[in-house]
C-alpha cells in the first residue's frame, strides 16, 4: 500500500496524462496521494482533476489536493508587492473555502483541500535574494491563512532554511511538512528542536533524491527523523528516484522510493508501509 504525500499531477508534464499516471498508481498498488501546487494555473487544474476523481466514486480511493502560493511567483513577477500579495490571498483563501476545508460553504466538496501549499522561501537563483522581503511576507500570510483555516502547512524551503524557520518561529502550534528539499543533519536537529520549542506537529519528506549516489547528508538527516515524522513523496515530475533517473517522475515510482528507504533503514517494508501510512492520514486529517 503506497502513499505519495506531495506530487504534481497538475502541472504541464503531468496534467493531460494525469489519468493514465493514476492508473499506473492504482496498479502498484494504490492507496492515496496528494496533489500539490502553488501557481493560480496549477491551483485550478487541482481542483478540476480531483473533481473528476471525485466523481468516479471509488471508495478505497484517497485523492486529495492542497492549494498555495509559490516563491517562485515573486521571481516570476518582481512588481508584486504588499497589496497585491494581500489580493492574491485573498483570492487563494476564497478558492480553499469554495472547494471545501471543512467548510460549510460548499459541503459536497469537503476535505478535498487538506493544507495550505507549497510555500515558504527559496534563494537557489542568484537573483532570488532580491525578492527575500517579498518572499518572507508572501509566506508569513499563508502561515496566517493555515492557521485561520485550521489546516497545515506544506513547506517549500531551498537554500533558504534560516530564513524559512525565521518566518516559522513567530508563530506556535502549526501542523508543518518540510516537503523535498535536501537539507542535512543540522538543519534537521534545528528543526526538531524548534518544533518542540513552538509546539508544532512535524512532519518530514523523502523523495527521489534521497537514493541518489551523492545524497550522503540527506541520507544522515533520514536517520534522525522520527518515526511518527517520516513521510515519502516523489515530487512528481521532478526528481525521478535513481534506478528511473533521467526519466519523467510519475508517483508509481513511490514504490523505488519506498524499497530504498526500508533497506536504508533495516526496516520490514510492511511496518514501513503502516507508519507512513498513519502519518499520511495524520497530517492531512484524513
């Protein structure tokens, strides 16, 4: 039984094919995944690819999405500043609550949103540091937002993990997935630490990369991460794991993911499988 806990159906190299990648899902053995984006474009198709899914009436079926807004979207438009960004969650907000957050607005639809996401900070581009002030407001506004809506938050950090955790320490009891990114030991032990200082329920990824040759310090911050933290994604299409490198990520490939995390960890695949599995729900309140 395999969950993906953060993939991208919805983007451009996914999105028409989508239903054939969920095939591919269902036929490793399906259980549930999470769709994720944090573009206007990638929010919608989202929601238009859980309503399908939706209607399909499959029981045993866990499709559910979040819904966000990127760092990226200030690399992508420089302009945008304080009443803007306010415009844009405020229309991020209205779409969570039109698609169903436990709301009663629209109670066919209910639970189909289950964190606020991707956001946080990224300073990978040489140009991205210019954009550092845009990008903490940017972020602290959807923490405010997950926290009205009571939902969690899914967190996009890279090369920016003190300037993420500086927006994260103003705010007590959130429920956070570190998604991806490949940060080592330290930041890990910072991260646990700060968690039990702000209250916070914490949850950590793996994906593709953490199999890849050169991913020792990834490999060292999975030995730290406890089990009721552990969590497995493909980040689909990105970050293909390394026996499919160099092909199209698709969340069937969870499973390579999966094969290497409970080697690495000297771990019967099928305890693995319960504890990622009791995370999953956990975290997105499913």
């Amino acid at each position: 039984m395999y969950y993906d806990a953060h993939t991208h159906l919805n983007s451009p190299e996914l999105f028409n094919d989508a239903e054939k990648y969920i095939q591919n899902f269902v036929d490793i053995g399906w259980k549930g995944m999470v769709v994720v984006w944090a573009s206007e474009e990638y929010n919608k198709n989202a929601v238009a690819l859980v309503k399908i899914r939706n209607q399909k009436a499959e029981s045993d079926m866990i499709l559910k999405i979040t819904l966000g807004l990127h760092p990226e979207i200030l690399m992508q438009d420089a302009r945008l500043k304080n009443q803007d960004l306010r415009l844009k969650i405020q229309e991020l907000k209205q779409l969570i609550l039109d698609f169903g957050c436990n709301s009663a607005i629209t109670p066919e639809w209910q639970n189909n949103v289950v964190a606020v996401g991707e956001c946080g900070i990224d300073l990978y581009y040489p140009w991205s540091q210019e954009t550092l002030d845009e990008q903490k407001e940017l972020f602290a506004m959807q923490c405010d937002l997950a926290q009205e809506l009571n939902l969690p938050l899914v967190i996009h950090s890279r090369s920016g993990f003190d300037q993420t955790l500086d927006v994260l320490k103003n705010y007590k009891n959130l429920t956070i997935y570190f998604h991806c990114r490949g940060y080592g030991p330290e930041e890990i032990k910072k991260l646990k630490a700060e968690s039990i200082k702000q209250n916070w329920k914490l949850f950590i990824w793996f994906c593709g990369n953490v199999t890849y040759k050169k991913a020792d310090e990834l490999r060292e911050s999975l030995k730290l991460v406890w089990e009721d933290q552990l969590l497995l994604e493909t980040d689909a299409p990105y970050l293909s794991p390394q026996i499919v490198r160099w092909t199209q990520n698709e969340p069937a490939n969870v499973k390579y993911i999966y094969d290497y995390v409970a080697e690495f960890l000297w771990k019967e695949k099928n305890i693995l499988e319960s504890q990622v599995e009791k995370n999953f729900k956990n975290l997105y309140k499913i």
